[in-house]
C-alpha cells in the first residue's frame, strides 16, 4: 500500500487514495450516479483510454456504458427521462470521466449544454420527439458556438428570410461529427444579436418536425463537413469545420436568441464550470504518479505525488468554496484566476507524469503523453479574453496562496 498522502485513509479517498471529488450537496439519486460514473471510469474508459485517444473517431462503446448509465441525460429535466442533476454534481461527473479517459468525456460533455437548449425552447414537438432521445444517450447533439466570442465580423451569419433564417459562413469547431446526428448552431443576425438554431444533420431522419416547414422558393441551401481534423490532441473528437451556404432553417427550430453581453455575463458566472475537464485531467496525472510511486522506488516521485495529491485537493476545495461564494464581490477576479490555476496544474501534474515515467512516457502506448496532451488542449478549451489572459498572467508568476478564501469568522 502507498503511504503519506498517495495511501487511502478514509471514504473520502479513490482506490489510489487520491481524494475524490464530490458533491457536498448530492441527494441519493445523484449519490447514485456520481457512483456509476466512478465505476464507468474505471472499468470501461480506464482501461481503454489510450486505445480511444489513438482511434479514428469517438468510442462508441464507451458512449453506450455512459447512455446505459444514465450519464447522458444529467443536465436534462426528468419529465423527459434526465436527472437534471445539480451543477455540482454535474462538474464531480465530469472530473471522475476526465481523469480516465479525455477525448470520451470532452466529447459527451458537448452533448449536455445544446440538449439543454432545446429542452428549454420553445417548441414542444422539437422537445418531445428530441430530449427523451437525447436524455437516453440514444441521439447526440453537438453545438457550435465559441466562434460568437470572437471579436471582429461574425465567421457565421443567420439572415433572417420569411418562415426562419438562412446560415452562412462557417462553424470553426464542430466536435462528434458523425456520432451526433444534430447540432446547435450559434450565429449572428443583422443586428449583432445571436440566434441559437437546431439543424439535424440529415432532415430526412425527422420528416415529422419539417412537416409544413419547407422555405418558400423551395431551396433548402447546403452545408459541407470538412474532413475530420488532424489534431494533436483530442484528436479522436471527430471535429470537423463546417461550410454552410444558404442553409435554411425554419423558424420553428429557433431555441433562443441572445447577444454578446449576455454571452459574457454567462461565460463569467459559468467560469469555474471550465475546471472540471483540467482538474479531471490532473487527477488521472495524480493517480498515475501514485502507481508509479509504487512501480519505481525513486524517492523523488514519491514526493511528487504526495505534493500533487495534496495541490489537488487545495485546489478542488478552492473551487467548490469560490462555487459557493459566486455572489461575492471579488468573485470572478479569484474564480478566473482559478481556472487558470486548474488549467496549469493539469499540465504540471502530467508534466510530472511525463517525468516520473521516463522514456517510456513518448511510446503512444503510454498514460502519460496523453495526459500532458489532454492538458494542453483543456489550455484553450472554452477559453474567453479574460480566461486567457489569466491563463498567460500565471505562466509568468504561478501563486495558489492568496486564491484561498479567508476562514469563516463567526459573529
Ligand atoms: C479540438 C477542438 C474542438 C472544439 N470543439 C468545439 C465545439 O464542438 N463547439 C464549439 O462551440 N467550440 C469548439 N471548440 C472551440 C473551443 O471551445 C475554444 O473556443 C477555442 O479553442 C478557442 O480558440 P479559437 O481559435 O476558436 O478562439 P479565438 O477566436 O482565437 O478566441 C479565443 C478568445 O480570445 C478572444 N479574442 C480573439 N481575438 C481577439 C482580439 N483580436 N481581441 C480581443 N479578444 C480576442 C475571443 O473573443 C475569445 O474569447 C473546439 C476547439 C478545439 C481546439
């Protein structure tokens, strides 16, 4: 058994010892699945990761465990068959996936924002023939929206034209091409405000939800999917460019309509959401210094993984209290910063993994290139001006004492 703080102590810690992250606030259906997705992790996407980070496309048996599981309908209301979970516990789920396999949960983790959507749209025969399917894991829908943050004329246009809109441009990223068979596209009318629209990737397989809704001269525009691209990481994502010319949506497929402000207002209160991939990330780095602690007796990596298996736990208790404090003031000043703490730890800690496995850690076979890969693509996942900023102001001077909130003073 490891010993210090890389050895299980108490129920709080995994089969490694590594603290686990949880849910303070978990009722027992999410204590349930916060548990099967720890069993997930380490019986299906574990043992798999590197087989899924090297193959053509996404794990499709990795995504039936997850729908099996019920892990595809947590962020999706329960009268259509999801666990509309907490987000808490939305954010324990995905660091548990994380740290097992990366490609197989950054790619789930686009499915639950644009469901989301569309269960919370206004059009009840778009949710009920959709969400069940969607809450079931047995329909993916992936999203394209991170290009509305650039600055500068909108890479992807919605005109409006009588009975919907008409989409031109381009979607940079589209992830899951071909394992979902919808997306959520975010886009930019005439009058800079965004509109949100659900288009399925082949019309054909919803005739009931076009019934009537043909665009008036009869043309329904086209889109082209570039080839998937070549990535240095995540490069199993399936994630394609998109080319849309004169794509016609119908009204009726509108979700909602939005506009920069309120896409920065989102992105600053969401801006912890963004450390479960990275702080997953560094726990599967963390678990592996542990098993090397135990394979190679070198004093210097057991070192490194007690320094890391305690920086982790700093770190997740750091988030959950700025979770808990996100009406404070000085909130997203310590919340961004954050973030960026939880990004640079994922690539220190796998950094170390790197280190601590020596040659071996290059061979595509091992855990550890795939980590620090991992870490470097959670660097810019998501990643808005200010995350960025932050992100490069750590680079140049790394600190974690002064993000640890003040004790609670009693009265
Ligand atoms: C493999 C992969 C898969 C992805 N999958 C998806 C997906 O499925 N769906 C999706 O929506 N997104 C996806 N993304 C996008 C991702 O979430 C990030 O948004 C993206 O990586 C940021 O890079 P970018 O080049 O698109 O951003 P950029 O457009 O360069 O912007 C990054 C940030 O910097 C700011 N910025 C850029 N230029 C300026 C400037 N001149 N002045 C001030 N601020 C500026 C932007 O506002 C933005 O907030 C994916 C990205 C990758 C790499």
């Amino acid at each position: 058994m490891a010993s210090g703080s890389c050895g299980p102590t108490d129920n709080t810690e995994d089969a490694v010892g590594l603290p686990i992250p949880e849910s303070a606030h978990a009722n027992p259906e999410e204590e349930q699945l916060i548990a099967k997705a720890r069993q997930i992790a380490e019986e299906v996407l574990l043992p798999n990761a590197e087989r899924s980070d090297q193959a053509e496309g996404p794990n499709r048996e990795n995504f039936r465990a997850l729908a099996e599981a019920g892990l595809l309908g947590i962020a999706l209301p329960k009268e259509y068959g999801g666990s509309n979970v907490s987000g808490e516990t939305q954010r324990a789920i995905t660091e548990i996936l994380a740290s097992a396999c990366g490609v197989t949960t950054f790619v789930q983790a686009q499915h639950h924002g644009p469901s989301r959507m569309i269960a919370n749209g206004p059009n009840p025969a778009l949710k009920e023939r959709l969400v069940p399917e969607l809450a079931a894991g047995r329909m993916l829908c992936g999203v394209s929206f991170a290009h509305l943050r650039r600055p500068g004329p909108p890479v992807l246009r919605a005109e409006p034209v009588p009975g919907g809109y008409r989409l031109y441009g381009t979607a940079p990223w589209v992830t899951g091409w071909g394992l979902m068979n919808q997306v959520v596209f975010g886009a930019t009318l005439p009058d800079e405000r965004f509109v949100y629209v659900w288009v399925p990737a082949h019309r054909e397989e919803f005739p009931e939800l076009f019934e009537g809704l043909t665009p008036p001269d009869g043309d329904w525009g086209r889109y082209q999917a570039s080839p998937p691209l070549r990535l240095c990481a995540m490069n199993a994502s399936a994630t394609v460019t998109l080319t849309l010319e004169g794509l016609f949506v119908p009204e009726a497929h509108r979700l909602q309509f939005s506009d920069r402000e309120t896409l920065r207002c989102n992105d600053r209160k969401g801006v912890l959401g963004g450390t479960a991939l990275p702080m997953g990330c560094a726990a599967g780095a963390v678990r592996l210094l542990c098993s090397l602690a135990e394979k190679r007796p070198i004093p210097a990596i057991r070192q490194s993984a007690e320094h890391f298996t305690q920086e982790l736990a700093r770190t997740r208790r750091a988030i959950a209290e700025w979770n808990a404090r996100n009406n404070e003031p000085d909130f997203f000043e310590k919340a961004v910063r954050l973030r960026a703490h939880a990004i640079r730890l994922a690539v220190r800690a796998a950094h170390a993994a790197v280190a601590a496995s020596s040659g071996a850690a290059n061979l595509l076979s091992n855990p550890a290139q795939r980590l620090f890969r991992e870490a470097m693509f959670y660097t810019v996942q998501a990643q808005t001006q200010e995350v960025m900023a932050a992100t490069l102001q750590l680079l140049e001077e790394e600190t974690l004492e002064d993000l640890l909130p003040p004790p609670e003073t009693s009265a």
